[in-house]
C-alpha cells in the first residue's frame, strides 16, 4: 500500500528562540539546522531576516541543506504596496526558497491588535502571497489565532486562508497560537477548512502547549486530513512550548495507523539519533535534559520496581511500548532500597558484570543500598555511584588512588573596581603509586567570574593524576543538585553531580554528607573513579 506524505516543519530556531532563557548565537543555529538536517526534517525555519543581527548572520551563512531552509516574516502593511514593504522585501532578501508568512484571521486581532479592517487585512493577505509567488518561491501562511478566528467568527477565518491560498500559498498553516484549542475541536475545523475547498496536501496544523496537549492535537490535524506538522525540538517555544518533536516523530514512525499510512522525511535509521539530537539541544541551552520527556529522556524506559524489573528480565515489551534503542535511548534500571535480586542481577548485567543467582554479593549489595538509602543516598538517580557500590562488593574496583586531604577556602573582597567579588581556592592531597601530588586551583573562570567552591575541588582534583590524567581531562560537570534530606539541626545534605565526556557519555554520582562541601567532594570522586573503570584503567 503506498503511504501518504506528511511534511515535518522545524520552527526550533524562530519560535523556539522565544522561549524564556533561550537565545542562540548564529554557530548555536547552524550547528542546529544540521541536526535536523541529518534526521530528516523537510522544513527549517530559520528565523526572521532583518529583526535581529543574529538571523540576518544565519541567513548570510545558512548551511547546505536537503531540507527547504525558510525565512519568516509578516505580511505587508497597509498602505503600503507588498513591492514597497521594506519588512517584507528584508524577508526576500534572505533568498531562501521558501518565505513563511504570519498573517491575522481572527477578527478580534484585526480590528483590536491591527487596527484594520477585515477587508483591509484580507487585501493584505492576497498581495502578500501574490508578491511572494511571483518571485518564485515556496510560500506558507501561518494564520494566526486561526482556531480561535474560527469559533469567533468562521466565515472570516476562512476567508483569510482563501485569499493566501487563491493567491498561490503552498501552505496554509493553521495556527492554535494561545494553544487552548482540544485536539477535538482541532479535528472538527480544520476538517471544516478542507470542507471549505483548502485540499489537506495542502494544510499544515501549528500548536502551542498550554494545555500540554500540543502534540494531540497536531495528531488530531493529521487525523482531519493535515499534511504539514509544525513543531520545535524538545517542545521549545514561548510560555508552555510547542508541538515536540521529540515525541511526534517517533509516534508517526512507530505507532499505528500513523506507521502504515504515512511516511516522512526521518527514516528508521536517522530515528536511532533522536534521543542524541534531543540532548545536543540541551547541551548548547546549557540546559538539563527533562528526564521524563517521553521516548528521549533518561527515564523514559527506566524500571525501579522490582516488579517491574523481574518481568522486564523475562520480556522487555511487559513495560516498554518500544525497544529504547529504536530511537537511540537505552533501558535503565535503577536500584533503590525497593529493588529485589532480579532487578539487581538485571543491572549488573548491563554493567557487564555477571554474577551467579545465588552468589552472596548480591545480598550484601542490596543490604548496603538499604543502609546509605537510609542514610540519605540516593541510587536510582546516580547510577554511576551505584556500580562502583557494586563493583566494590564484588571485588572488582581498583584502588586507583588515595585522597590524603583537601582544603577549601573561600575569600570575599572588593576588587579594583570595588565591587564585592568572592574567590574560592582548593588543595588537594592524592597519593597515587605511592607518591603523593599536591595540586591547587581557584574557582575564577577566564572571564574573571567566581565558579564557586565545588569547580574549585574539581580542577584541584582533576589537575595532576599522574598516569591516569589523559582519561579524565575530559570531564566536564554539566549539572549540580542539591537537597536536604533531614531538617533541623540534624540536617543532612545530599549533592547529585550530573558529568559528561567528549564520547558523550554522561553520568551521574551522588554524596551524602552533614557538610554539602563533603558530600560534594564524595561525588566528585566517584565521577573520576567511574570514568575511569568505564575507560578500562587498572
């Protein structure tokens, strides 16, 4: 049976960008829009040419694509003819083959935010499209607040996507921009507009995520007839986010009917790189990635029951909707004071290690889970921490060197400008094949900003390993958490410490201590010690 197309449109680097916190330099885009080129994405909007130096960069030095780099903009004003808007011709300029145009259909946004008639706002529409069409390129109509124009008023909302439509836009793009639209009502009019003569091949569905069901109601566009999906990578987007992508994808590839009846530009092969675009993303945020983000984050396939561990033993499809790998993830299972010999050997497994039934380790690891649980450890989220725990136990942790002490000092001054600034600086003490090493560092980073006491231990510790330096000066600590797991004056504080290598790796280590210096300390050490046992060092 030959399988319908459906066009994915990536709006990651314009409508992603107005996302709070978010703000992309030109390297940050096109290092993006080759992402999402390699996984197959058909549409990258790159932003808007002329709003800001950043887009106007991206556009002077877009990348060489397969998928239709587009610039965005709006349609023209009145008074003005298309020939003469300078906000419209800067969005030519750009000389992408195809132009995106965001335009009003609402008769609220008309009279009250243009302050235009109807008429007006429809005239603009059609010489808009008309401009664009004549100048060659592929052109596509956000119609903005369209499900809301609909309800209000249907008989004007239509005709605003008619006039782009008449006009010669490729796309009509209808826009659910305040994203309080149900995916039913989503359905019931955009099946309306293809009632109204705008053939499906023809109609994109756009959704923000405010009532977190952006990408149920892009499935219920596509279910109405809709060709064209947008949405952004990891749900970025302005207040809640837009339709993700991340978890669009792999529904349109693997989930039925979308499977059998459609196809899209992703293969199942550039499908097994999501989960690692989905973290490059992230990665250049600076963000942490949301672990419970469906089929990419790191709990997504992770089973801590051990219930659910022992009959994920047996046949993985018990609790998982789809092998992990398919879309580049992979299976955890996490131990905790709750997990039981199965899941336990289950892990080990993983780990590579693997230990008889019956084997007596295996009961003293779990009882000493249980105890530093008690104490305020937490395993099922530093899973690093947890196979050194078990490496130990089982005799299979090299002594790779001995902390003799460490010392950290944190100094509060007015510098030349006397401005209140504070410097941290470690010493730290290790022996390693029986010589010891002394190695200092500050917290100051090459912009003169203070990193803090911990990035103060961390290069301190990581300075001078001797024979294993070359394996860990690629670490790089990418998150820091702390919380305080008893109150009072008895207070206890738990430091989980998210680090990362150059292969990509990343991992996490856990320190429980009365001083979050310590307990900090402590899970410095098991990321070196881990990346060192990973890397094969004896």
């Amino acid at each position: 049976m030959t399988r319908e197309r459906l066009y994915l449109f990536d709006t990651t680097l314009r409508d992603g960008q107005q996302t709070q916190g978010v703000q992309f330099s030109t390297t940050d885009k096109q290092q993006i829009a080759q992402a999402l080129d390699t996984l197959g994405i058909d549409y990258i909007e790159g932003g808007w040419p002329g709003a800001n130096p950043t887009d106007s960069a991206f556009f002077e030095n877009a990348p060489k694509t397969r998928a239709t780099i587009t610039a965005f903009g709006m349609t023209k004003r009145t008074g003005i003819s298309a020939e003469n808007d300078d906000v419209l011709a800067a969005v030519l300029n750009a000389n992408t083959p195809a132009v995106c145009l965001v335009g009003k259909t609402h008769e609220f946004h008309v009279k009250t935010a243009l302050g235009i008639t109807l008429d007006e706002n429809t005239a603009n529409i059609k010489a808009s499209f008309a401009h664009i069409k004549a100048q060659g390129r592929e052109a596509i109509f956000d119609a903005e607040h369209f499900f809301d124009g609909y309800k209000s008023n249907p008989d004007y909302a239509l005709k605003a996507v008619h006039a782009a439509f008449d006009a010669g836009a490729r796309w009509i793009a209808l826009c659910d921009t305040n994203g309080g639209t149900l995916p039913s009502d989503i359905f019931r009019i955009t099946k309306a507009v293809i009632d109204s003569g705008i053939p499906g091949d023809h109609l994109g569905i756009h959704t923000h995520n405010d009532t977190e069901q952006a990408v149920a109601g892009s499935l219920a566009a596509i279910d109405a007839g809709a060709r064209q999906i947008q949405g952004t990578l990891n749900g970025l987007g302005e207040r809640c986010g837009n339709a993700n992508l991340t978890a669009l994808i792999p529904i349109l590839l693997l989930k039925e009917p979308y499977a059998s009846q459609f196809e899209t530009g992703v293969t199942l092969d550039a499908l097994g790189g999501l989960t690692r675009t989905s973290r490059m993303l992230d990665d250049i945020l600076n963000r942490v990635p949301h672990k419970q983000a469906a089929f990419v984050g790191a709990s997504a396939f992770a089973h801590k029951a051990g219930l659910h561990a022992s009959a994920i033993l047996k046949d993985p499809t018990t609790y998982e909707h789809i092998e992990p790998a398919t879309v580049g993830n992979a299976r955890i299972i996490p131990m905790s004071n709750q997990a039981g010999q199965s899941n336990l050997r289950r892990r080990l497994t993983e780990m590579g290690l693997e230990v008889a039934p019956k084997d007596p380790a295996l009961a003293r690891i779990l009882d000493r889970i249980k105890l530093r649980e008690a104490d305020g450890y937490s395993y099922d989220v530093a899973q690093a921490s947890f196979e050194l725990l078990a490496r130990n136990e089982l005799g299979l942790l090299p002594d790779f060197f001995e902390v003799k002490r460490y010392r950290v000092s944190v100094e509060r001054r007015k510098n030349k400008k006397d401005k209140i600034v504070s410097l941290s600086e470690a010493v730290v003490v290790v022996k390693i094949d029986g010589k010891k090493m002394l190695s200092v560092s500050e917290s100051m980073d090459e912009q003169g900003t203070d990193r803090g006491p911990v990035n103060a231990l961390f290069k301190a510790l990581s300075k001078d390993l001797g024979r294993y330096q070359e394996y860990v000066e690629d670490i790089r600590l990418v998150d820091f958490k702390v919380r305080i797991t008893q109150g009072g004056t008895e207070a206890v504080t738990r430091v989980i410490i998210d680090s990362e290598d150059k292969q990509g790796r990343r991992w996490s280590t856990v320190g429980v201590s009365a001083n979050i210096v310590d307990a900090s300390f402590e899970a410095l050490l098991d990321a070196i010690r881990w990346k060192l046992t990973q890397d094969g060092v004896a």
